[in-house]
C-alpha cells in the first residue's frame, strides 16, 4: 500500500532541516527560526535565537515534561535548547562556539551524552550534549555569558576531510560516519581520536546515512543518483558500490533508511521529489511522495510511522507509512 498523505505544514521561509521524536516534529527554517509542531500538524512554537538558516536539527531527548534538542546553523553555531512541554517555553542552555564556518550537520549518540558536528570549515567536532555541566562550580567562576545561553566549546576536533562535511552519523558510542563534498566518506574512532577507514566515490557526497538494521551506508550526491555501498569492504578505496538508484532528475539532498524496515529508505531532491525505495529494486522507487512544489531539502523517518520532508517551498509534508499503520 502506498504512503498517505497526511499534513502540511506551512512555514515563512525555506524548510532545511526536519527530525521527528514521538509525537513531535522539529522544523529549521532559512529565516534563523526553530518550530516545533505535533505529528497531526498543530505548531506549537517558533524559537529564534540563530542568526543565519539553520541546517540541522535533532532531539537529544523528549519524555512528557521535557525536551531537549540542539539546531546547527551557517551562523558557525550549534544550540542546545531545553523545552518546558506543559509550559510551552524554550530556553537556550548553551551555544557550542569553535567552527569556523557554517554547521551543515548535526547528530546525537545513542545514549544522549555526545553530540557531532560537520562544518563548511572541514571539521568534525565533537560536543557534550548533557543539559547540565559537571565541570562547571557556579560559585567561583564566572564564566562568559552571552544574551542567551552560555558557550560550550568542543570535548574533540577531528581533521581529515578537504572539503565541506555535509553529514555526520553515530554509528555507536564510539564511532561516527561524515560524508562530505571531497568525495569521500570517513569513519571515525572517537577512543583513538582519529580515522577508521574511508570510502573514496567519484562525486561529492549531499548527504550518507547508515543503517543499523542491515550495516549498508545509502549515500546521495549532485548526479542524481543514489548509491549503496558497504562499508565492511576492505581497506583503501576497494569499497565498491553495491547498487545505483535511478529515477531523481535533479541532485539529491536527502536520504534516510526506514528505522524498521530493513530494506526501504526514502530520499529527497531537487526536483521536488521525496522517493521511497527498496534497496532491492535500484531501477525505480516504490512510490513517488509527491507533493513538494520546489525542492526537497531534508526527509526524516525517525518515527516509523511517519515520512517527513522539508523544502524551499516553505512547507513540510507528512507521508503516513501504511504497512506500519495496520500493524
């Protein structure tokens, strides 16, 4: 059966960034705002505070009372936020200074300790994601406070990549996947502060993402294909692509595995497409998500419920994945 549309929800400037937890969706818009809406389509909040469009957003963690996410921006910043639920307000807690240019990426580990970014400036640096700070003795140092939050600098900065790194990924607590713009992807291994292996493609690399269910990275880039490779391949540059996925007709910006179902993932492109595919089937997707009226710059599926996409089209389109709705 083929996803249903469900909402869309109506912003005032490009949607670059999307990430649902449960029942809520985080939007990061060009015009330096933050909202949270619920899954139905109800907005809850706008948040500035970012001074430039925002990139990237994920949650840290969400229960009934509480929750706590961070937003990267071009402004060289990422924020870390807390939202009172019942009470509907939002704080700033910090703002993690240290890149040198625009923040295109941002993920959280597993247990929520650990954030990392990916920056136009090439680094990856690695961040305290904790609400609270155990370092910090709020008597006797006074440390520098800006007019919202205070700053958090990097725990780890790792160097490798030549051009911009357009995205980043937990693999575990100890290892992280960056894809990046000089055509290659890196994994790293945070107890060694340095790199694991590197998967050399000949384009550059809009965004990767790993899954977890089946240990494949899907990977898009500006030819409009999407590819499948295998990171468990050898060492070097003998990682071959297992697959090419024809059918976007403009460059693609956005892919994401489904968090459940092994074989499906779902991308998002220029041509104002979000696609959903079966890894099985690299001639043509199962179902167009059609919808979008200019180009798709984010698709999340964190929740499995729900397929989520954002474009320059100021909207964010929901998509009600049905084989899992029946269940």
């Amino acid at each position: 059966p083929s996803p249903e549309p469900q909402d869309c929800l109506i912003h005032d400037d490009w949607v670059s960034a999307v990430k649902c937890r449960n029942d809520w969706i985080l939007t990061g818009c060009y015009d330096s705002s933050l909202n949270i809406w619920t899954t139905k389509g109800e907005h809850k909040l706008t948040i500035p505070g970012h001074t430039a469009p925002i990139k990237a957003v994920t949650w840290i963690s969400l229960d009934a009372e509480k929750g706590i996410f961070v937003s990267a921006s071009q402004d060289q910043t990422a924020m870390l936020w807390s939202w009172d639920i019942p009470k509907n307000k939002v704080e700033c807690l910090y703002v993690c200074r240290g890149h040198e240019r625009g923040i295109d990426c941002v993920d959280v580990n597993d247990n929520g300790e650990r954030m990392a970014t990916g920056s136009w400036d090439t680094m990856l640096k690695i961040w305290s994601a904790s609400p609270s700070d155990s370092t910090e003795d709020s008597g006797s140092i006074k440390k520098p406070r800006m007019e919202q939050g205070k700053a958090r600098t990097p725990i780890m900065t790792l160097q490798g990549h030549k051009e911009a790194i357009s995205a980043v990924q937990w693999i575990d607590n100890d290892t992280i996947l960056t894809g990046s713009w000089d055509h290659t992807m890196k994994i790293w291994d945070l107890s060694l502060e340095g790199l694991k292996s590197e998967i050399v493609g000949n384009k550059s690399f809009f965004d990767v993402h790993f899954s977890k269910l089946n240990g494949m990275i899907i990977t898009c880039s500006a030819d409009k294909n999407l590819r499948l490779f295998d990171p468990r391949g050898g060492k070097g540059a003998t990682h071959t692509v297992q697959n090419t996925y024809l059918g976007h007709t403009q460059w693609v910006q956005s892919v994401c595995w489904s968090p459940n179902e092994e074989h499906l993932f779902i991308s998002g492109a220029y041509d104002s497409q979000v696609k959903l595919w079966d890894m099985r089937s690299p001639k043509a997707p199962l179902f167009d998500l059609s919808g979008h009226e200019d180009k798709v710059m984010d698709c999340d599926w964190s929740n499995p419920k729900f397929m989520i996409s954002g474009g320059a089209d100021n909207t964010v389109r929901i998509f009600k994945s049905k084989k899992i709705a029946k269940l």
